[in-house]
C-alpha cells in the first residue's frame, strides 16, 4: 500500500513524515520546496502475526507494509508544469493523506496566508476536480476526433459514456470518490488514475496547546464524507526519537493513546478497505493485504500467480481458532477446517492455505 502525503506548503507533511519514519528531513520553514518525495517503508506490525510466528516458529516472519511518500505541495499552483514527474508520481499512490496546518505562526501567516483548515480542504479538493475534468475533457476530445477518423468501437464507445457521465459529475465539483461506476465502466477508466477518486483523509496537524480542542472541526470534515484525525505534529516529531518506555510517559501527558504510527496504519486500512489474512508454515508467516469482499481466488492470486492460476480449494480457519487450539491438528479434529471454493469471501484475520494445481 502506497500512501501519499500531500497538503500546502509548511503544512507540516514532512514533520508527519519524520514522525512515521523516526528520520530528520528538513522542516525549516524557509526552505525551498522539494523537487521529488521523500519516502519511508513502516512495517504493520499485527500482534496476530507476533502470535502465529510463537505458535508455528517459522525461519521468516514478515509483516505487511505501508509505503509513505511526503510530497512537495503539487496542489493549488505549486508546481509550474501540470506535466511535472511528481504528477505521474503521485498517482501511483493508492490513497491522499491531507495534512493541513493548524497551528499560528506569524511568520507563516505573512509568507502563505492565516491558518484556515475548511478552506484549504476545499481549495486542494476543487484542484483535484479541476485536474481531473482536464484530463477527461482532453480524452473525450481526442475520442470524438478518432470518430472523424471512422476509429468506433464499442470498448470506445464505452469509455466516451463513461467520461461523459464523470465531466457532468466534475462539473458539479463533486470528487469521483463519490461517483459510483459499474464494474465494466470501471475498467474502461483503469489507465486514468483521476486524483479525486482516490480514497483521501484529512490529518489536522494542531500544536500542542491547542491539540484535543478541535472535536468540532473534526465533524465539519467527517459531515464531508472524510475520514479525519488530529495530531500534534512536532510533538510526535519528538516522540519518534524518545525511548518506547519515555515516549509513552510523554503520551499520556498529552492524552494520546498511541503513536502516530500506529494511528495512520490504522486509518489507512479503514481508508482503503483493506483487510489482513495470513499465510502460515514452518518457512514463514505471513501477511497479506488485500480489500474487504474479495474472494478466495484474489487472495490466491495475491500470494502467486499460480496459485490463482491452478486454483483448486482454499483451507481456512480463523486466527482466534488456532490461538485457543493451539495446533491445526485439533482444528481438523474438531472440524474447524474450512474447504472453501474461488468465490468465498475472505474475512480479516483468517488463515488460508491454496491447493492448487498448474
């Protein structure tokens, strides 16, 4: 999973950054903007996967991940060329954290404008739509221009209802996010990766006198449909480099219950829907990601390719299972193996052997 942090300039992307990735990118208020990502890979450390690797004892134990990539301001006429290689960037990403600036400072005020965290959401989401209606205006003209040419085909002709459908929806400067698609028009968009239909969440980033006072503008966000949460950005900052044990003391200063890491792994898993299911041996446990209603054959094709390929039977059971049990053989024993066909729904937290055949 690939996160991009994104918001104005000294919004505080880079302090969420370093919090996330106990590093020390510069955060100095004057200087220049970046010219490409910083990027930091934090392991989603699950206690059922601590758990399984006791049970079973395996040679690897390997926890899923969420790439973090902090993004120099690329919204709101940051960037001069809308061609720029942080654009194409960008939207390898999955999912848009937010950060925007909670916190005065007389300095920043002069330099980009007073703290104002409604109207710098709503200004970077228009510039998304807007973004977004340039690109698929530009494809629906290059689309009519194909007919002049005798170019139709019905994929085409698809494609052209589809974009249609999503201007109008643009133009009304609704996000695409909120546009809900078929599946067969949404694979006729695959290749367009709009930035407003991407699963976004907002990260208020407060100082510490006035972090836990902001309830109110948390619910303006969550009315909008945008999953939000507040932090203390230089605060965490500092947390990162501390000791668990001197860290925490800090925490409960502050009334925060867990780090900051902790905190956007798990709203970046309630953002993108996913959900976890292991795979276990005495080679490895393992985590995989994958979204909440895919089916067994997904998870097969997420583990290899050939295991999709050559799909037979999913064997499953429940992580709560082989924690009281304590071993698959009493699970079999009393019945708690699962054989389950390509089109069961895999639920969190199960695990899934693939018998499979190429």
């Amino acid at each position: 999973m690939k996160i991009a942090l994104i918001g104005k300039p000294k919004s505080g992307k880079s302090t969420v950054f370093n919090a996330l990735s106990g590093l020390s990118v510069s955060t100095d208020k004057y200087a220049p903007a970046a010219t490409e990502p910083n990027i930091c890979v934090v392991p989603v450390l699950d206690e059922r996967v601590s758990r399984l690797s006791e049970i079973y004892k395996p040679q690897k134990t390997i926890y899923a991940n969420i790439e973090f990539r902090d993004y120099p301001g690329i919204f709101g006429g940051q960037i001069d060329s809308k061609e720029n290689t942080l654009y194409n960037d960008i939207k390898t990403c999955e999912g848009f954290a937010l950060v925007i600036r909670n916190f005065a400072d007389d300095e920043l005020d002069s330099l980009i404008g007073e703290v104002q965290p409604l109207q710098d959401f709503e200004s970077f989401e228009e510039e998304m739509i807007l973004n977004d209606l340039i690109l698929a205006e530009k494809r629906l003209e290059k689309i009519h221009l194909d007919y002049k040419r005798g170019v139709k085909t019905p994929a085409i002709q698809l494609e052209e209802k589809v974009l249609e459908q999503i201007c109008e929806h643009l133009r009304e400067n609704k996000p695409l996010r909120t546009l809900e698609l078929k599946e067969e028009e949404a694979k006729s968009l695959k290749g367009f990766a709009f930035f407003s239909a991407k699963p976004l969440m907002v990260i208020l980033n407060s100082d510490e006198d006035g972090f836990g006072k902001n309830e109110e503008m948390i619910r303006a966000f969550e009315a909008k449909g945008i999953m939000a949460i507040e932090i203390a950005g230089r605060f965490e900052e500092e947390l990162a480099k501390l000791e668990d044990e001197e860290a925490q003391m800090f925490m409960e200063d502050m009334g925060i219950q867990s780090s900051i890491k902790d905190r956007l792994i798990h709203q970046s898993y309630l953002m993108m829907g996913y959900i976890s299911f292991f795979t276990v041996g005495e080679d490895e446990v393992r985590a995989w990601t994958i979204v909440k209603g895919d089916n067994a054959l997904t998870a097969a094709g997420k583990i290899h390719s050939d295991l999709a390929r050559g799909f037979i039977r999913a064997e499953c059971f429940n992580y709560e299972q082989i924690l009281e049990h304590g071993s698959e053989k009493v699970l079999k024993e009393k019945g708690l193996f699962r054989l389950e066909g390509k089109n069961y729904l895999v639920q969190d937290g199960e695990i899934v052997h693939i018998r499979f055949n190429v």
